[in-house]
C-alpha cells in the first residue's frame, strides 16, 4: 500500500531521495547540467524539519490520495506532540507545544520534506516557464540546485524559489547560498545580478562532497 502511494505522490525525477536515484546520480546529474548550462546556486532552508506545518503535510498527502485511516492516524499522532528544551544534561520544566511542525527524527520526516519541495518544484517551473535545455532543477530534502544558461534566469529562478518558501513559512538559509559559474565571464555575469561574495568559479561544495568541475570528467 506505501509503495503504491508513494508512486502516485512522486510526479517528478527532479526530486532526489524518493524518486530511486541514488545520491551520486543526483550529483552527477547536477554538475553535468552545471557543464552545460555554466551556473549553478545551491540553496537551503532554516530549521526545514522544524518548518513543516503538519497539517498542511496532512493536506499534501490526502491530495496525493494517501489512504484517509492512515493520514488520520498520523494527524492525530502530530497534532499531540510535546517537547522539552535540554540543554547542558539539563531540561526545561514545562514542555513546548508543537503540534505544528515535524518532529527531526521522524521516519515520515524525508517523505514530507521531498513532497513539500516537489510542490515547489513544480511551482518554480510553472513561474519561470522556461524550455527544458536551457534550466534544471534538483532537490535531495530540503537541499535545491538549480542550472540556467543565463545569470538573469537563474536569479529568477532563485526569486521563485524565495517566493514560494515565503508563501508555504519555510525559510531560505542565506548563508547557504552559493553561486557557482564556469568561466570568468560568466562569473562576471554572475556576479552582477547576485551578492560578489556569494559567486565562486566551478569548484563547488553540495551533498557532501567538493567536486571540482573539469571540461571532460568530475572530480571529487
């Protein structure tokens, strides 16, 4: 049954971590784009998990056709949940109420997470309306890259993004963006429609690893 669901809920390769792509082909996927397209930002979110209203999550999964005894199990589940600051060996007396968010940890955290930033997939793509060979984008959680032939249109793309985080109360990590060009050119270009200090050339740090961008291979 989770498996048939799940296969109704994924609507787009694009989303890493529960289309079956491996994280490596995701990378690969990435910097090849990047070589293509010659721009690449990586961008983040602040306390993601934290962020995931659960009944909007509950909403996302009865829209996906999740069966309705088991998404009121889960909104019952959540809408119950305590938490205790600790700190130094030590806990707050009283407890928090969170009942709106999901909790880190959680085994249906992942799921969410790439549903919720699959419909901002789909969102951003509608928006910038652009042709396939000329922008991509992939997500693995809350981790997003985006490639675009042009900076201008990649600086859209970032503002769609930006836009539908606001909408949905998920928070960009500015200090995560980066900006990455191939060439000094296109760093110049890049440069220009985003903050200097965030441009780097074609040596990018994502999903764990550096990899440096070369004309025929990857490196890592």
């Amino acid at each position: 049954m989770v498996c048939s669901c799940l296969a109704r809920s994924v609507v787009l390769v694009n989303v890493g971590g529960i289309s079956r792509e491996e994280i490596y082909e995701n990378i690969i996927e990435i910097f090849d784009s990047f070589h293509r397209h010659g721009f690449l930002p990586t961008i983040g979110y602040s306390k993601a998990f934290d962020c995931l209203d659960s009944d909007l999550s509950c909403s996302l999964l009865r829209a996906r056709g999740w069966p309705p005894r088991l998404v009121n199990l889960l909104e019952a589940s959540w809408s119950r949940q305590e938490r205790f600051v600790q700190w130094d060996h030590r806990a707050e007396a009283g407890s928090l109420d969170a009942s709106r968010v999901q909790p880190q940890g959680d085994s249906w955290g992942p799921l969410l997470m790439s549903l919720w930033v699959q419909a901002g997939v789909q969102t951003v793509l509608s928006s910038c309306e652009t042709h396939p060979n000329k922008m991509s984008i992939k997500t693995y959680l809350d981790d997003r890259s985006c490639t675009a032939r042009s900076a201008q249109k990649l600086h859209e793309i970032y503002l769609a993004w930006s836009q539908w985080s606001s909408t949905v109360g998920l928070y960009e990590n500015l200090a995560k963006c980066e900006v990455s060009a191939v060439g000094r050119l296109k760093m110049v270009q890049a440069s220009q429609v985003f903050d200097p200090a965030k441009v780097s050339p074609a040596c990018h740090q994502g999903a764990g690893c550096c990899l440096l961008l070369c004309p025929s291979r990857f490196s890592r």
